[in-house]
C-alpha cells in the first residue's frame, strides 16, 4: 500500500506537466504557415491546332469492268491482284458474230454508195432533157429526190458498219484506268451477257481518305476562323492532312482535303469530308482504318493552363488566382479544347496573372500562400529536401525510448530482477508510439526545483516486476 501511495503520487505530480506542454504547443501551433504551392504566371502565345478524326481508306477510284458484247469469254490476259495501265488488254471474247456483222456492213455500205452513183447519173439526165424541153419537169423532180434517198442509204449503211465496227472492238476488253485488278468473276469459256461483271480496278495513286466531323465542332471551327480567333487557312483545302497508323507511326506523305459534304447525315449528325494523299508504295490499302490529323491552323494570344490547375464547383469551372498579396482568389474560366496535354482557356485569364497549378488542394479562397515558380528542377529539389527532413526526425521517438529504459534500470538490479524490467521498458516503449499527440515543446519540461524534489522522495529499489505482484496483491 505504501509504493501504491508512492505511485498515485508521481502521477499526480506529471500531470499538471503534461497538461502544460500539451497546453504549449497549443499556444505555439495555432497559426499555420501558409501552405507551399507552385505558381505559373500566364503569358500568351501562338498555339497551332491539330484536330485529329478516325478515317477510313477508299481508292481515288473503284471501276467495275463489265462486258459491253454477249459472246463466249474466250481469254484473261491479266493476273489477278497485279497493276495494270489505262488501255491494256484484260479479257478476248469470241469476235466472230461481230465480224460478219462488220462484212454485212461493209457490203450494205457498198450497195449503197452504188445505188447513190446511179441516182446521180439519172438526176444528170433528167436535167438535161428538161432545159432542152425534151422531158417534163416532174422528171427532173423525181430524180433530184432518187439521189437524195440513195445519199441518205449511204449514210445510214456507214452508221451500221460502225456500229457493228464497235460491238467488235467490244469483244476486246482494255482497262479503263490503271490501278490493281481484283479476282475474275467469271471464268474463261463462259457464256457472258452484255453487262455482266468481269472483274474490278482500284486506282491507289493517289489514294482517298473518308473521315466524318461532328456537326457541332465544324460549326465552332467555322465561327473561330470567322472571328479571327483561328488563322492559317482560308478554305479547307489549304489544310495539311497527316496520317497515323495503328501502331502509332507515321505515314511520310501529306494530303490536302479536296471534298467537305454541304448536308448533314441525319442518321449520325456528321459532316463527311474526304482527304487525297499520294500513295506510291501502296502503304495504303482501301477499306484500311487510320487516325487523321489536321493542321494548319493556329490559335493567336493562346492562353494554356495544366489541367491540375483546374478546379469545378457549383458555378463551374474555376481557378485559384493570386492577388499582390499572395492570397488566392477564385476566378472563374471558360475552358476551351484541349492542346498537347493542357487546356485552353477561352475565357477569364489575362496575360501576366498568377494562377496556382500545383497544390490546388491546400488552397482556400482568401487565404495566403506561399507561391513558388513552375520550376521542375525547384520541384525535385524541395521534394529531396522534405524526404531528408522527414528521415532525420523519425529517429526521435526511438531515443526517447532509450532514455526511458536507462532511467528504469536501476545499478542493484539482479540479472534475474532485469528480465521482468526489460518488460516493462518495452511497455513504455509502445506507448510515445501510441500517443501519437504533438511533441512537447521545451518550456514545458520539468525545471531543476521539480528535480530535486524527486531526488529527495526517491523510489525503493525494487524491481519492476515485484512492484507490479504488490499491487496485484
């Protein structure tokens, strides 16, 4: 009951010393520095614009070659898949109904021009014995119009053997243009009709790509150049067209846009344009998806802010701004698009103001700060330095730890008396780190009076552990 009495106190005593170093740092702590935060100063500049769409390939050209004469298909003079030029010779179907029909003509031709010469010559004579009265006019009028019948069948038998001269020509099947052959669609020694489809021909050189815009944004592109805001380019074809692949390389050759549809596709609300590129290689292939990029046009006195920056509230979006003072204040934005990976103000922002952009989170409208410059190399200065000052504080609770055990170590401990005192050292080890309040500042500790107090009441020597059995008991 004794060392019960000795105990109740020491704490008694402690008591009024925690409370005051609590009630210290209370004192001390109650002002807050302002929070660290990085600062950029806003200056215009002259941003160019890429709009970028999804495209689809389609060749400059896609013929379907298809006879024009019914006939037994007779050859295919051409590998399928392989590049042919404008007038070579792709398919020979059976010419020789088509050749007799062009003798027929010929000899119709001939019939007739002969029967043209004797009308003639009945006109010449008939003239002659009307103006010497031997014959009537009648039979002079009779044979002016004989030859004018014969010089119409001369003509119309030299239109038969052309026409009969192209339904032979037509046995003979050249390409329309030049580009790639498709797979025949009929094979050698079919019975073909007229207009039956022989094979294709896709021109690739040059080569167009078909890309939709959102009627929404061609409307907003239209009012930005309208208004100045967007330059470099007075139509679409002055426009550069870049292509992307799949794999995120590069397509070396650049297009123009040669096509912008005037009506809206009701079904998706876009606006079709198409771009030309030149394809040499074939590194383009028809039906093929690319990623599109549009350039030539640029944004004057450009204002871009990171979109860490960026902050949303009720009234929209807003950013922290920094008066003479370094207080922040809220400024509201208009958010324009996005460009390289920063947002494009609009609306809000003047050149030379201070817009926080990095710790947004520790600011408070009408609160100090404590701005710093956009650097990244200050960044990862201040960020080693807060590792460093964090590293060399954390070994401070172990030492007091330390302290704690030599003080309950007493010189006449038995080795048997210590091992229960090393258990209670690593309880009073485990509670500073329970504790978890803030350190007490140094006004608070005990002064040389309270010391000797303690000196002159000193403790029994007695082991930790017995101390604990007696009060059990």
């Amino acid at each position: 009951m004794h060392v019960f009495g000795k105990s109740i106190g020491l704490a008694a005593l402690a008591l009024p010393l925690i409370l005051l170093g609590y009630g210290a740092h209370a004192q001390g702590g109650g002002e807050q520095p302002p929070p660290g935060v990085t600062v950029e100063t806003v200056a215009t500049q002259t941003l160019p614009v890429t709009y970028e769409y999804a495209g689809r390939v389609a060749a400059s050209r896609e013929v379907q070659v298809r006879a024009r004469v019914g006939g037994i298909l007779l050859e295919r003079d051409f590998e399928e898949g392989s590049r042919v030029a404008e007038g070579d010779l792709l398919f020979r179907i059976d010419p020789a109904t088509y050749e007799a029909e062009v003798a027929l003509a010929r000899a119709q031709v001939v019939e007739a021009e002969a029967n043209l010469v004797q009308a003639q010559r009945s006109e010449e004579r008939a003239r002659t014995l009307a103006q010497r009265g031997a014959s009537s006019q009648a039979n002079l009028d009779d044979a002016v119009s004989g030859r004018q019948l014969a010089e119409a069948r001369v003509e119309a038998a030299q239109a038969q053997l052309r026409s009969a001269s192209l339904q032979l020509d037509y046995a003979t099947v050249e390409a329309p243009v030049g580009g790639i052959t498709s797979l025949e669609q009929v094979p050698e020694g079919s019975l073909l009709q007229s207009g039956d489809l022989l094979t294709r021909i896709d021109q690739l050189d040059p080569i167009n790509v078909n890309f939709s815009a959102a009627d929404t944004e061609a409307q907003s592109i239209r009012e930005l150049i309208e208004s100045g805001t967007l330059r470099g380019a007075s139509a679409p074809s002055d426009l550069k067209v870049s292509i992307l692949f799949g794999d995120g390389t590069t397509y070396g050759q650049d297009g123009t846009i040669d096509f912008t549809s005037t009506t809206i596709d009701t079904q998706t609300g876009t606006i079709l344009s198409r771009a030309v590129l030149p394809n040499p290689d074939q590194r383009l292939l028809p039906g093929q998806f690319v990623r599109l990029m549009v350039e030539g046009l640029q944004v004057e006195d450009a204002i871009t802010l990171p979109t860490e920056a960026l902050m949303q509230g009720p009234q929209g979006t807003f950013v922290y701004v920094l008066n003479e003072g370094d207080v922040a204040e809220v400024r509201p934005i208009t958010v324009g698009r996005e460009l390289d990976g920063a947002i494009l103000i609009s609306d809000g922002l003047a050149e030379g103001d201070r817009v926080v952009v990095r710790g947004v989170v520790k600011v408070r409208p009408g609160s100090p700060v404590d701005p710093q410059s956009a650097d990244p190399q200050a960044d990862e200065g201040e960020t080693a330095n807060d590792d460093a000052a964090s590293s060399d504080a954390a070994p401070a609770p172990e030492t007091e730890a330390g302290a704690g055990d030599k003080a309950e170590g007493g010189e006449g401990d038995t080795p048997q008396d210590r091992e229960p005192s090393s258990s209670a050292s690593e309880t009073s080890v485990e509670e500073p780190t329970r504790l978890a309040g803030p350190p007490v500042p140094k006004t608070a500790l005990p002064d040389g009076a309270a010391a000797r107090r303690a000196q002159e009441n000193p403790l029994p020597n007695r082991p930790v552990g017995r101390e604990r059995a007696e009060l059990v008991e």
